[in-house]
C-alpha cells in the first residue's frame, strides 16, 4: 500500500450546493499551507499558535488577496485526529463555485487532491483503526436503517475487531504449545494436554461458525431481504411492486408480457430492508426477448428468502396447480407466500374465494389482496415482516454484514476443523500447527494484520472521495 507524506485536500460533504461545505486537509503541511490562506478575524492570528479541537473564525484569501469566503477553520494535531496526522477542516458556505475555489487555491498552495478513502486509508497505515473499522466508516455512511447504523457503529468503535483480536491470541497460545513440543520432540515431553487442546479448538470453531452464520442476518440487514414477486403475465406483479414503493416504478399494462426484464428497489418496513425483485411473468411464449426474461425470473427465485406468488384470483385452480409444480420444488428453503389480486374482479365476496383455494396448496400462507384497490397492502407488508425472521439485534452484538469477512471467517472455519479433526486422530504436530496459523491469517485478513496492496486497494476505492 501505497502511503505517500503528501498533504492531501478534498471537499469531505455531500457533493452539490449545501447551506455548509467542508474541505478537509491532512499531512505534514496542513498547518502551514492553511494558514498561508486563511486570515483570521482577530489581528495577527496565527493556525501555528491555535490550540487542537479549537474553532477560528476568518476569511480565505487568494494570492491576490480577493476574498473568496468567510470560513471557520478547525484545528486537529498529530496524532490525535482521525488520520493520525495534521487535519485542518474548513467550513466553508456551500457554493460550488467556492468549493472549487478553496480546493483550487490549496492546490496551488502545495496540497494534492485526495484519493478516494485515502483520509480512512492513512487512519487505518498510522493505526487509528484496523482494516474492519477502516470498512465499518464507509457501512456508517451508508447506512439507512436503524438497525444498519447500529451493526456499522459496533464494528467502528471495535467490537468485532476485540472479539477476532481475542481468537488470534488463543489461537496462538495454542500453536506456540504445539511448536514448543516440536523443539523437544525428542525428549518426548509433552507441554500441550490433548484434551485441553480438544477443548479449546472446539470453543474456537464454535466462535467462528457463531460469526460466520450472522451473516445471513448481517447480509439481509445491510443489502436487504432478497422478495421475488413472482407469477403468470398479467398477475398484477408490477402493480403491486408499485403498491409498496408508492410510486409508478414498475410499467404496468393489461398486455401480457410487458415486464421482460428483472426491476429491483428497496423499501423499509419497520425497520427491515426487503429488497423488491419484479421479475417477467411466467408463461408459454415463442418471443425470444421475453423467453430470456422469463429465465431470469427462475434465477432471482433461486436468489431470494422470501417468494410472493402473484396469483389472478379469477384464474382455474387446475392452472394454479399445474404451475405449482415449477414453482413449488424452487422455493422448498424459503418463505412463500401466495397472493390472491384482483378480488375487486370477483363476483362473490372474498370468503367465497377463500373457500374455493382452500386446498389449493395446503400448508402455504396467503393473503387475498387488491393491488389496483390498494386493498389489504398493510396486511401483506405485516406478513412480510414476520417472514423476514430477523432476531432481535441489540447495541453490542457482533453481526458479520461484510462479505469479505464472511468469506475470511469460513476458511478460518475450515482450517480449525482441520485442527479439531487433527486432534481427534493424532495428527502429527507439524500438520496441527500449520492448520493453526492458517486459521490465524484468515483472522488476521479480516482486521489487516495480514494484508496485500490488491485488498487494500481494493477496499478504500469504493469510499467516496473525502473520505
């Protein structure tokens, strides 16, 4: 990785017009080059003498001394500041035209513009934060949920990285035992209990399968619970997938075949991220445009937690069952929920109905809606919920949301059980201890203590710039 000593500059808010804008600049020439443009309100202020965690109210001027902006510069010294180094933040009005200015100015000053994630990437090189905390800057950025912030906060303020930190020192206080045994393999002594040692590998693979299976929470809090609406042409799909964005996201059409394409979006209901999949509808057709679309509807199905099957209420129960059987095999893992549109086109009332399907596909949940109608939409978005089946999170849990880890966390699985069987069948010490220290780097991937220049390159790219 890449660190370089130049002082690097770059607009840390929002792109666009704001009320406030802020500009930040870290390195070893922060102090000076600010304070070479900035003249404070009082007479003869210097950024040298100003104290850390201080405001000073003043004015950028450029080499000309034209007044660009009145700003307040905020003052943070190495190497209490986030990046470790010299950080001056100005707070500047909103106006891009003054952004571009200021950057400008700093530029020509002796300031490069900031990489993206480079401001998280020097914090993480200087030892501000480990790799998992440097990733949980960009989640608490973009989190959108209550719960999303939470698991984001735990991991920036270290949780996750205590808990790992904590498995890499039993880990190896174990391989040390076993390498201290293979010093002295001659004299046959034996300075690690094998049963003790059973012991704690079990412990261990029980810790790290605990955290690599709150992915599946993790994931589905942070990107979404993946919700195929699925069914016929003409079922109302789309419609509904309008119904619950509250907006005319989807095309919606009494021609069959007008959603060849897959269209996702996302809503929150009660906390919970579902993550809307409208996929093309199911039906016999020589369109080879529409055929395709219909291929990926049975790969989104293959993707999604939770199936709503958009059944016409008016349709033939023989029609409903002969689909079942395509449909059925496809979502034996997951949540399936049947829904019955268009009970504003019945002619009896909806008991009636419900009596009529009854036995359609026993054991199935299902709901009788009317998404034209906006008929019984809160209903469903309830059955929803429940089907999410998300646990209770609290403040302190330690949830996996990064696939990145996961990934890490299921090959440092593997690796212990190695270990665990090793022990059961009296492996020699030297495959024990080579299954140990793999275990260990897969942990130490996940907080940066084991790392390569292509991880971390590829981790701060996809922060924003100023970041």
């Amino acid at each position: 990785m890449m660190i370089t000593n130049d002082t690097i500059c770059a607009v840390s808010t929002a792109p666009g017009v704001g009320g406030i804008a802020v500009i930040r600049v870290s390195g070893k020439e922060a102090i000076p080059i600010t304070n070479d443009i900035f003249v404070g309100i009082k007479k003869n202020m210097s950024l040298f003498s100003q104290k850390a965690y201080t405001l000073a109210y003043g004015s950028i001027l450029d080499e000309e001394n034209r007044l660009i902006d009145e700003v307040i510069v905020a003052l943070f010294r190495a190497p209490h500041s986030f990046t470790g180094e010299d950080v001056v933040e100005i707070s500047c009005h909103g106006s891009l035209y003054i952004q571009q200015q200021i950057i400008a100015l700093l530029i020509r000053k002796g300031c490069r513009s900031a990489l993206p994630g480079e401001f998280t990437q020097r914090a993480f090189a200087n030892g501000k934060m480990d790799l998992s905390q440097a990733e949980a800057v960009a989640d608490l950025i973009a989190s959108t949920s209550a719960a999303t912030h939470r698991l984001a906060m735990n991991q920036m303020r270290g949780g996750f990285s205590r808990e790992l930190t904590l498995l890499r020192t039993r880990l190896l206080n174990f391989v040390s035992l076993v390498e201290l045994e293979l010093d002295f393999s001659e004299e046959e002594v034996e300075f690690a209990n094998r049963e003790q040692l059973k012991d704690l590998s079990t412990q261990i693979e029980q810790e790290i399968r605990r955290l690599s299976e709150s992915f599946r929470v993790g994931n589905a809090i942070k990107n979404g619970i993946p919700t195929a609406i699925i069914g016929e042409t003409n079922a109302g799909k789309s419609t509904l997938l309008n119904r619950f964005l509250h907006e005319d996201r989807a095309l919606v059409s009494d021609i069959h075949g007008t959603t060849r394409d897959v269209i996702e979006d996302t809503i929150n209901l009660q906390g919970i991220t579902f993550r809307f999949i409208d996929t093309a509808g199911i039906r016999d057709t020589q369109d080879k445009i529409e055929s395709m679309g219909i291929e990926r509807t049975f790969r989104k199905l293959e993707q999604a937690s939770i199936v709503l099957w958009v059944i016409d209420v008016t349709q033939e129960i023989g029609k409903i069952k002969r689909l079942s059987e395509r449909i059925l095999p496809l979502c034996e893992k997951k949540k399936l929920i049947l829904v019955f549109n268009k009970i504003d086109n019945i002619s009896g009332s909806v008991e009636e109905e419900k009596e009529r399907f009854a036995l359609t596909l026993p054991g199935v949940e299902y709901i009788f809606i009317s998404a034209k109608e906006n008929k019984c939409i809160v209903q469903l978005e309830e059955l929803l919920v429940r089907a999410a089946q998300l646990p209770e999170t609290g403040e302190n849990d330690i949830i996996v949301t990064n696939a990145r880890h996961y990934e890490a966390l299921t090959r440092a699985l593997s690796a212990i059980e190695r270990v665990r069987h090793g022990l059961d069948t009296d492996i020699s010490g030297d495959f024990l201890s080579q299954d140990i220290r793999e275990c260990m780097h897969y942990l130490g991937e996940i907080t940066g203590q084991i790392s390569t220049d292509d991880i971390l390159g590829n981790i701060f790219s996809k922060f924003c710039i100023g970041k």
